[in-house]
C-alpha cells in the first residue's frame, strides 16, 4: 500500500520569501497529519533557503507520522 508523505519545504520557501514566522510550519505539518498524510517529509539544504535547521526540532517534537528528512543537509539535528 502506497503511503503518502507530504514534503513541506515550499511552505517554509513560502514563509522565509514573505520574512516572518506564517505561515506557521508546525501548524501546517499538523494540519496534513489531521487531513490523513502518513509522513512528514522535509528536505533540508545548506543555504536554508526552504527548511531552517531551527525547524527540524520543533517539528521533530509534534509530527506524530513518519518525519523524513532528505537529501544531504549538511548539519545534524539531534545528539
């Protein structure tokens, strides 16, 4: 059975392009977790154009789903 993961990173490309904190990413994840998404999906990079590495904790606490993170971001996010 196919999964869906929902990948959030133009919702922060969105709230980083506006400055600011909305839209609010963790209410988002949140909200995709509630409509039925089965994972989290973020794809951090170096210039933290889209995903900050400030997101990840917070989201890493509140995602009750799978919480992936892709590709090859180039700090680590817990000890």
């Amino acid at each position: 059975m196919t999964h869906l993961s929902v990948n959030i990173n133009k919702i922060a490309l969105l709230r980083n392009s506006r400055g600011g904190s909305l839209p609010d990413l963790v209410q988002a994840a949140k909200d995709i977790e509630s409509f039925g998404a089965q994972g989290i999906t973020v794809h951090p990079r170096p210039d933290q154009r889209h995903i900050r590495y400030d997101d990840v904790p917070a989201l890493l606490a509140m995602v009750t789903t799978e919480f992936n993170i892709e590709g090859k971001p180039g700090k680590v996010f817990w000890n």
